[in-house]
C-alpha cells in the first residue's frame, strides 16, 4: 500500500495509508524519549507518557479515558530510550475523536498536583513488578552497563528517589526542551480521503504553533570490556552477552538484522535454541536481539539456566558465534535464512497499528516511508562474505560485555 506524507506549516509530519477497512489505526510518535533526561531528573519521559492521560484545560482524566472507550476505541502509550508514543484504534468514523484527544493530551495538558502524586505511587509499583522479573530487569541493567556515561544508560522507570522529586516544573521544562514539533510524526491508515484527512489534520492541528530545537545524540562511548556477577535473591542465572553495533543510518544493519533472526531470533528453529535448548536441554529461554538507535546500536544474547549449567551454556554460545565469524555460510544456508526472515516481516504487515507506527517512525528517521519491497530488496542483496564481515566485526569476544544474576549464597 502507499503512503502519503503531508506536512503541516508547524513541522509536524503526517503519513496517511488508505486502507477499505472499518477500523482506523492511528498513532503520535514524538522524537523524545529517556536518552534525553537530564542528571536527576531521570524517568521523567516515562512520567510525561503517563500523565499525558490525565487533566487537560478541557478534559478530566475520566473525560480522557472515556473519549475513545466510550465509541469501542483503545488508547495507549509507551516510552522507549528515544520516542514517546500514543496509539489509538476506533471506528472509521471517530477520527476526528482520536486527533482532537491527541491534541488535547499533548499540548493542554495541565499536569496538577494530586495527579503527579498518584502517578508517582503508580510508577513506583511498576518498578517493584519490574524489580520482581530478573528476566526483564537484566536487560534494562545490561544497558545500562554498556552505556554507562551516556544519555543511553540509565532505566526508562528511572530511579525512585528522582521520580518522587520531580514538579511540574520538571515535566513542562523537559517538553519545552525536547518536544519540537518538527519531530513529531502523526500516522494514520483507515478509510478515508486524502483530502479528508488533510481537513481535519489542518483543523484540529493547524493552530499549534511551531517549535523548533537544537539537539544532539552522540553522548555514546567506547567500550571497556567487563564481567559483571551481580549477587540475587533468585534460584537460576540469568545471563546477558553482547558489543555495540550499527545505528539506523549503517547499511550494515540488514545484515546484523538477518544474522540474529538467525541466531536467536524468532521461531523455535534459531540456531541457539536448536544447539542449547533443544540439544542440550540447557536454557529454558534464550534469545538475541539487535536493538537500533540514532547513533549506536546493540546485539545481545540472553538466557536464563541452572547455576551448575551456566557455564556449558556460555561455551556453546561463544561456539555458535565463533562458527558464524571463522567462515562464510553456505549459499544454502542464507538462502534458507532469508527465506524466513522475508516470510516473517510480510506477516508483520498483518499487523496494522504496528506498521503504521513503524511508517511514521520511518519519516521521523528518514524523512519517508520504506516499503516492504525495499527491505526484501535489500536482504535479498545480502551476500555471505557480506555476513562473514559483519560477524567478525560485531561477534568479536574482544568487544562483548556480560552481565549476569547469580543466586546470592
């Protein structure tokens, strides 16, 4: 399907997809997120996120909450280390609904007393569940140790003692700071006209006025290489592995992309469940990840064991990755792996509200929307000495950090 971008004289950018379906997905991603905090006032993107539901100068939070649910519709939100984002789905007909709340929610909100405080309390209890799932915490800690010094290296929850801290007067400095409105991508797909959209995005966004911002992200570090064991109250290990890797501008990042679907991606066949899990009945989870940033990026592994089985398990990991970094892949092999990769991304696109948050993300990096033919494209162009390179460079056990939860004694 295509998209049109349309941009309003503020700077916010709108993709529209027109889908012949009754259900409209619509989504606001704004270029911020926890990366951007400063010392001390940590947790306050993911703070903003949460009270962006709360009063505005003409809504209740109950008003807020009832405004899409009350026509079938769903709102929600999440932060990340580099975006804010809002989602909504409702009836084709309530679209005009959906962008009058979002522009209610972010540029009138009010941010009263009582509802910091209660959004406080809440906040602190998601940290405590958080704190309780060593499986979740472990990946939040394990960036923070490779990012240590860097915007990149701290919780998106933040810390407790500067979450309880923060004022109003912290929340609307860091919009101010950090919410340019040329930085704010507006994504809808339903059943509409281009001009129909056009009308409503001019009248329910055409009177925000513009602003504009001075920033950078390149606080990231060189790497110095560290085992960290850090002593829980838990009965297995839990264990991260992993090196910096490419940015969303390196083109190398296909082929990073394809070479973790491959070792721990999904599906039950990848190559470290195959030979841990599987082979051995080691790791009850193991998996790899490749997270993107702006300027950066990270590969990772991670699994979770028996104390006694932890270290067969890291010799097995080191051994898969060593075989991808020594020699090529046959040409039957990549063949196969993008084979599933490709099948994988085009069932993505089942997903709707997914790729429509992912399109407008596309504009808000690239300036335009990649389509799936592109990305087929450029995995097909994949070669296995292209593959080989890539591992050497990211797989080196040089460059790698762990981390690990061990049972406390």
């Amino acid at each position: 399907m295509e998209y049109e971008i349309i941009r309003l004289s503020n700077g916010i950018r709108v993709v529209f997809q027109y889908q012949n379906l009754p259900v409209t997905h619509v989504c606001m991603v704004i270029n911020a997120g926890s990366r951007d905090e400063s010392a001390g006032k940590y947790g306050v993107a993911h703070f903003i996120e949460h009270l962006l539901f709360k009063r505005t100068e003409r809504r209740s939070t109950q008003q807020i909450i009832n405004h899409l649910e009350s026509v079938g519709g769903d709102l929600n939100a999440y932060t990340t280390k580099e975006y804010t984002c809002v989602h909504a789905s409702i009836l084709q007909p309530y679209l005009n609904r959906a962008l009058d709340l979002f522009e209610d929610i972010f540029f009138h909100s009010t941010f009263p007393d009582i509802e910091l405080d209660k959004e406080k309390s809440v906040i602190v209890d998601e940290m405590a569940s958080y704190l309780d799932s060593p499986e979740e915490s472990i990946v939040d800690d394990f960036e923070d140790l490779v990012f240590q010094g860097s915007g990149l290296g701290h919780n998106i929850l933040g810390l407790e003692d500067q979450l309880l801290a923060l004022q109003k007067g912290d929340i609307v400095d860091f919009m101010r700071a950090n919410y340019d409105t040329n930085e704010m991508v507006i994504g809808i797909t339903g059943n509409y006209t281009l001009k129909e959209v056009e009308r409503l995005l001019h009248k329910v966004f055409g009177t925000v006025p513009s602003n504009t911002i001075e920033r950078l992200r390149n606080d990231v570090r060189p790497l110095v290489e560290q085992h960290v064991a850090v002593g829980k109250p838990i009965n297995q290990v839990h264990y991260m592995l992993g090196s910096l890797a490419y940015n969303y501008r390196d083109d190398r990042k296909t082929g990073l992309l394809l070479l973790n679907n491959m070792l721990g991606g999904m599906g039950m066949g990848s190559i470290l469940n195959l030979s841990i899990r599987e082979k051995y009945g080691i790791a009850y989870t193991i998996e790899s990840n490749y997270t993107i940033f702006s300027d950066t990026g990270l590969f990772s592994i991670y699994l979770g064991t028996d104390e006694e089985k932890v270290e067969k398990a890291k010799k097995l990991v080191f051994k898969e990755l060593a075989k991808l970094s020594e020699q090529p892949l046959s040409e039957t092999a990549v063949k196969k792996a993008k084979q599933k990769f490709i099948g994988q991304i085009a069932l993505t696109e089942e997903n709707r509200m997914s790729m429509i948050i992912s399109a407008a993300k596309n504009v808000m990096d690239y300036d335009r929307v990649i389509l799936l033919d592109e990305v087929i494209e450029k995995i097909q162009d994949l070669t296995n000495t292209g593959l080989l390179e890539i591992a050497q460079d990211v797989f080196d056990p040089k460059k790698m950090l762990s981390l690990s939860f061990v049972p406390e004694d």
